[in-house]
C-alpha cells in the first residue's frame, strides 16, 4: 500500500483581517485560534480590537487596565440603569483577590479592571460584572462579585455610564482598599503589605491625557496611551524620530512601542532622577509637534519608512 504523502496541501491565503487556526487568538488567552475563539462551541463572546472605542478617557482606561498599578476613577451611571443618581462607583486598577468587582459595605460599587478573565470584550466583561454589582446593591447584599463563563449578550460599560472625562487619581499604595474599612482583619492587613511591596512610583502627566510615569528602580519611563488612527501615527513617530525630534528629556530616548486594546502605547525611557513634573511640558510640546506632524501627506522618504519599519519591529502586544 502506498504512504501517504506527508507533503502540506498549500493553504488558500487568508483575507485581511482573518486569523489562521494555528495563529495566536487576538483575543490575548495566549492559546491558539483554532483552541480558543475558532474553537467549534468553544468561545461564543466575538473578539473586539478596540473595545473601549468611545468611551470617555479611552486612554486612561487602557493605561490603569494595563501597566498602572495603583489607581482610581469614580463612574457616573446613565440615566435609567439599576442605582443611577444613588449608588456610589468607583473603577480600581485592582481589587483585593483580584475581584471583578465588590459591593462594599457602605453600598459603594467597586469594579477592577485588572482582573484574570477574558472573554473576547473586555468592555462586555465591565458591563456584565457592573449590572451584578449594582443588583447586589440594590438587594443590600455586600462582598465580591464574579465572573465566571462569558457574559453573551448585553450592554458595555460605554453604555452604563455617562462620564464626560475620566477623573484617575494614582495612588502610592493599596491603601484605598481599606479606605472605608474601620478594623480591617490582620490576615488582609498582611496581604495588603504584600501588594504594597510589588507597585512602583507612578504618576499621571498632567499636560497630556493617557501619559504616565514611572519608577523601576534602575530606570524611569513615559508610557503614552494614544487615541490616533495607527498608520497615522507611526508615519507621524517615523518622520518625529529621523527629524531627531521625538525625545523629551536629555538623556532620554523613544525606544518603542505596545499595542493595548486597539492603540499603540509609545515608550520613552528616562534618565533615574527626571521625575514627572520634568516631563510634563516636554510632553505637551511633543503632542503639538506630534499633531502637526500628523497632518502631513507627503510619503516619506525612505528614511523615514526605515525607521517605520523599525518601530513596527520593536512592538509588543499588550491586553
């Protein structure tokens, strides 16, 4: 009997846009397509690229999901949803046990955004997780609220809250965990410290909406969450980087890029001791070069399309 050949049949090319079976799962799990989303009744949530698109402070709200440790930002709930113009809500970069939310005792809602589930739609995991939150409340009924299976169909937080900005506070410590906690129990206070130890110095920019600074230890950077139509920008960043004009501190550099839920994250690293009041008009300054340098519709030169390549090469995606 004849072997079969073990020869590949040449795939057909994939349409744009389209992800191969063996590829990684866009939606971030870290598990290949064909496992995850294009798994036959295996994930039913649609994956979305850019599922904070339109929702006030889209910038800020990657950057406290993403790398900001400590931090957070009230909600105003829409008119006509459970606890609208009653019930207190506050977004957290974290929560306690890594909750996907909490009805405090005092009838607040928190919601964490940095939290280990991912459905496809992080905005329909908020939304889900919030409308649970708010029912609790509403039943007077306190403690962690879960996520646990992908919530289908319904409203994104876009569409529960009625926010005209996001107002993000960062904070120095988890300390806002027990804000409203009068005798907090020793085995959380222990857990508390812990957390404590792992956040570096991080402040937002004040100049600029999605900037943020922060400390490592052996080094200071400027993560940058920028709301700006990708091709545009990286041709904007390439012309910026050959023209020498995209540092912002002496003794600092650009050295790249992240992509995080639809946007590209640029990256600056800074000399240990600039500090974020160093950089806030540095930072506003670059923004107007940034935008004007946006508007050009010149092709660029070929230069300028190799430092592009070379941004697009020291990319890492983020979600």
């Amino acid at each position: 009997m004849a072997k079969k050949s073990r020869k590949n049949v040449a795939a057909a090319p994939l349409a744009e846009g389209e992800v191969g079976p063996r590829q990684p799962c866009p939606c971030g799990s870290g598990k290949r397509y064909k496992a995850c989303h294009g798994a036959a009744g295996g994930v039913t949530t649609p994956y979305v690229a850019r599922p904070f698109e339109g929702m006030p402070g889209e910038c800020d709200l990657i950057a406290l999901r993403e790398f900001v440790h400590a931090g957070t930002a009230p909600l105003e709930l829409a008119e006509g949803v459970v606890g609208a113009g009653k019930t207190v809500v506050r977004l957290n970069t974290a929560l306690p046990v890594g909750a996907p939310a909490m009805v405090r005792d005092s009838g607040e809602v928190w919601l964490g955004l940095q939290v280990q589930h991912n459905y496809g739609d992080p905005s329909r995991d908020l939304g889900a997780v919030l409308l649970k939150a708010l029912e609790q409340a509403e039943r007077g009924e306190s403690g962690i609220v879960g996520l646990n299976a992908a919530p289908g169909e319904g409203p994104r937080l876009q569409d529960l809250v009625a926010n005209e900005t996001l107002d993000v506070t960062v904070e120095d410590t988890y300390e806002f965990w027990v804000s409203d906690v009068e005798e907090p129990g020793h085995d959380f206070m222990h857990a508390l410290e812990d957390a404590n130890e792992s956040i570096f110095p991080s402040a937002r920019l004040k100049r600029v909406d999605g900037a943020y600074w922060t400390n490592v230890g052996t080094k200071e950077h400027l993560r940058w969450v920028m709301p700006h139509d990708e091709d545009v920008l990286l041709d904007a960043l390439a012309r910026l980087h050959v023209a020498g004009e995209d540092n912002l501190v002496e003794g600092g550099r650009f050295v790249g890029m992240f992509r995080a839920h639809g946007l590209l994250v640029p990256v600056w690293d800074l000399p240990v001791g600039t500090g974020a009041k160093a950089i806030d008009m540095p930072a506003q300054k670059f923004r107007t070069a940034l935008n004007k340098t946006m508007k050009l519709k010149s092709p660029l030169n070929a230069e300028q399309r190799s430092a592009r390549a070379g941004l697009l090469n020291r990319q890492v995606t983020i979600r």
